[in-house]
C-alpha cells in the first residue's frame, strides 16, 4: 500500500489539490445543485435498472438535503404527511425506520460481514420523498427528471386506501381527479409488470428532458392533468 502512495504522489499531490481550494481555483457547485444532480442521478440510473443501492445512497444524500432545508425555511416536508400518519410513534422512530437502509450503506458497522434486507422496491418512496421537497423548494422549475419520475409515480401506485380516509376531503378528491386522470392517459400502467413501468418511466424520462411531458402555464386545458402549482402534464403528450 505505502509503494501505491509513493507512486501516485500522494503527499505532494493532495497538498496541491488543498492549495488550490483554498486559492480558488475550482468551480464552485451550490448545496441545491449537488441535491439536484445527485437525485437526477438517482432517477436515470432507477429507470435503466441500474444498482439499486447506488440508487438508494444518491436519493437518500439528496433527500437529507432537501427536507432539512424544507425545514429550517418553514416549509411542508414528505416527512410531515408520515408524521401525521404515524402519530404512534416518535419521530426519531420514524427516521430509524426510514434511514435504515441508508445508514447501513453509508457507515462502517461493526463487520463487514453484517447484511440487512434491501429490494429495488424500497426506492420507489425514497426517490418520491426526495423529489416532493426538491418540488417543494424549486417549484415549478424543478429538474425534468423529478417531474417524469412524479408522474411515473402517480401513474403506477395506487394511493392508499385508509390515507384516503383519513386525509382532507379536497385533498383526497383532488388525488382521486389525479389517479382518473392518469389512468385515462396510460392505461393498464398500474396492472403492468415493475419491468414495463420502469420501461414506461424511461420514455418519460426522455420525454421531460426533451420538453415534451410537461408546461408552465397559468391557463390550462380542461384534459390537462396538475403536477403541482402552474405545472401541467402536457394534454397531447402521448409517450413514444
């Protein structure tokens, strides 16, 4: 190990790199653009079915970013609806339970032997989570990316039934206008097997970033299906 640092240089090599931080010399990158690259990252690589523990350590870095920013500036976070449909139990429960697998990807253990239970599935919110506060903090210009893997989301779950319940009445009527909607556009999408939909989630993937999936407007049509505030599901876009 000791003959690699000496042939890499690593001495003089990171006095360098410190040198030239201090002086400036690199590009400077903002807290919400690192959250913003590492999510959109997260979500290409979900779509090609890339590594699902890659997938979920990008989602999560982002997530952190972006809730406790939705936090410190007085705004609705993901984390509040779980609140509120958990009341039983604490909020440090509720993260334990939430960073579970992200703490196991991201620190040490005590073996490297240790293993915990992990699917592709346990992304699906987690990459939901990140992208409702990064909509939440950049709406209604968040990355393309956040808005093809929102829609992918609405158009392949199905909400949950005692949530509904539960829920505001307006809020819940206008998640069942969404879920009508939707399902007239794609249907069978939500009865399709994870392979398909996640074939569907990369046309719109594409889609959004080519700028055909979605539009900014105060005006809407009457076919056009509401994202989030000012931001609309395109009423021609028919996915390729």
């Amino acid at each position: 190990m000791a003959a690699v640092g000496v042939f890499l240089g690593v001495g003089e090599r990171h006095l360098t790199i410190s040198t030239a931080l201090t002086m400036g010399e690199f590009p400077t990158i903002t807290k919400l653009e690192a959250a913003n690259r590492q999510l959109c990252a997260a979500i290409r690589l979900f779509f090609a079915d890339g590594d699902a523990v890659a997938v979920h350590t990008l989602a999560c870095a982002a997530r952190e970013i972006y809730e406790k920013h939705c936090r410190t500036t007085g705004r609705g976070r993901m984390f509040d609806f779980v609140q509120s449909g958990n009341s039983g139990h604490a909020e440090r429960d509720l993260w334990n339970i939430l960073n579970a697998a992200r703490n196991f990807f991201k620190h040490e253990g005590t073996s490297l032997s240790e293993s915990i239970e992990f699917e592709d599935s346990m992304n699906d919110f987690v990459l939901l989570t990140a992208c409702t506060d990064c909509a939440t903090l950049c709406s209604p210009h968040q990355p393309p990316e956040v808005q093809a893997y929102s829609l992918w989301y609405l158009g392949v779950e199905t909400p949950d039934d005692q949530a509904m319940a539960e829920a505001d009445p307006a809020e819940a009527n206008a998640a069942r206008a969404i879920q009508q909607q939707i399902d007239q556009r794609f249907p069978g999408l939500r009865a399709a097997s994870r392979a398909e939909k996640k074939r569907f989630g990369a046309r719109l993937l594409d889609d959004a970033v080519a700028g055909r999936l979605v539009e900014h407007c105060d005006g809407p049509e009457p076919s056009d299906v509401e994202l989030s505030s000012n931001l609309y599901l395109e009423a021609t876009y028919n996915p390729r």
